[in-house]
C-alpha cells in the first residue's frame, strides 16, 4: 500500500524530466504535450492524470529544482557548523547547484517571463512563484545571519534581512553575468572574492581574535 505514493513521485518527476529535457532543447512554446510524453515513455493521456496543463509542468519543474536546493540550504543551517561557516557553505552551495544547472535554468527562466508577458494570469502565478522563490532563499540567509549576530560571529549593527537581500541580489548579478557569457568572469575567482568581501563587512574581527585566544 505504501508504495503507490512513492510510485505516483516517481512518474511525476519522470515527466518533468522528460519535459525539462524538450523545453531546453525547443523552449516552452515550442515544445507540445505530445513530445513530452514520447520522451517519458508514456501516453499523451497520462500526462493530464499528474498535470493540468504544459504552464503547470513548467512551473513544476521550477519549483523542483528549487526545492532541491533549498533542502540542502536547511540541512546547513541545522548543522553544528558556527554560523560564519554555514554562511560560506550556504553561499558556495547554492552558486555550485545553479552553476551545474546555469544553463538550463535560465533558458527555462527566460520562457517563464515570455510567459508572464504574454498571459497576465500564467505571469500572475509565475510571479508569485518567483517571489516565493527570493522569499525562501532570503529568509535562509537572515536566519544565518541572525545566528551569527547572536554568537558575536558577526557584527551587531549590520540589518540580518537587508544584508540577505544583498547576497541574493549579488548572486544573481554574478550568475547573470556568468551564464550571458561574460569573458571577464572567472566564476571559482570570482565566488572566492564575493564571499570575502561579504565577510569584510560583517564578521565580528574581535569575536574571531578572543576565540584564537582560548
């Protein structure tokens, strides 16, 4: 009995596999239920039975891969690393997730928004599904921060949500760049740098000579 939830997940995400792989290769709107279905290995009918349209399989296979990342992120923040290090880890986590996925991702993103143009209701549940997106990811960041203010890892008067949006906002910025193909960005050199100038403003210096002191 058990076992057909487990069987129903491992169909859905068959198909938005499948569906992922056809939207990369021909964008949303070039792509049809049909395909993706042939590229499951399933009938065109069973699609329906998981998704209501091709608008809520796009919209799915964001917030998989977002998910995904977002475990990962949770699973750092209840570890027993001090919170600069979480912070690093965090940072480093969600660059290497979207890096291995860059590609993929923003073509899939650039879809999302011809869609939200396009249809004024798909974009208002697009955009909603963006903002929870930033939402979720800033809220993981403050709490780190707001930890490490706590531990005196970090400086007292810094803003734990206004630096989190900073971060977010720097990591798009660098990722963007990346992805367009921008020569002048070394992503490993450049993630490096990102996160010690992030550092320079928020660690507690005399927090970090007191412990080397014990």
């Amino acid at each position: 009995m058990r076992s057909k939830p487990f069987d129903k997940e491992e169909k859905r995400n068959q198909i938005i596999k499948a569906a992922t792989k056809i939207f990369i290769k021909k964008g949303f709107f070039g792509t049809t239920i049909s395909e993706i279905a042939k590229e499951a290995d399933i009938g065109k009918g069973t699609i329906y039975e998981y998704f209501k349209s091709k608008d809520d399989i796009i919209f799915s296979t964001f917030s998989l891969y977002i998910n995904n990342i977002r475990k990962k992120i949770e699973k750092i923040i209840e570890s027993k690393l001090n919170p600069k290090e979480k912070l690093e880890k965090a940072i480093t986590l969600f660059v290497e997730s979207m890096n291995k996925e860059a590609d993929k991702l923003v073509k899939l993103m650039f879809d999302f928004w011809a869609i939200a143009v396009k249809e004024r209701q798909i974009g208002k549940s697009f955009l909603i599904e963006i903002n929870n997106f930033y939402k979720q990811y800033r809220a993981m960041f403050s709490e780190i921060l707001i930890q490490g203010i706590k531990n005196g890892y970090f400086k007292k008067y810094i803003n734990p949500h206004q630096q989190a949006i900073i971060i977010t906002c720097m990591l798009d910025g660098i990722l963007t760049q990346y992805v367009m193909g921008n020569s002048c960005i070394k992503y490993q050199e450049t993630i490096k740098s990102f996160i010690s100038t992030i550092f320079k403003g928020i660690v507690n210096e005399q927090h970090n000579l007191l412990k080397s002191y014990k």
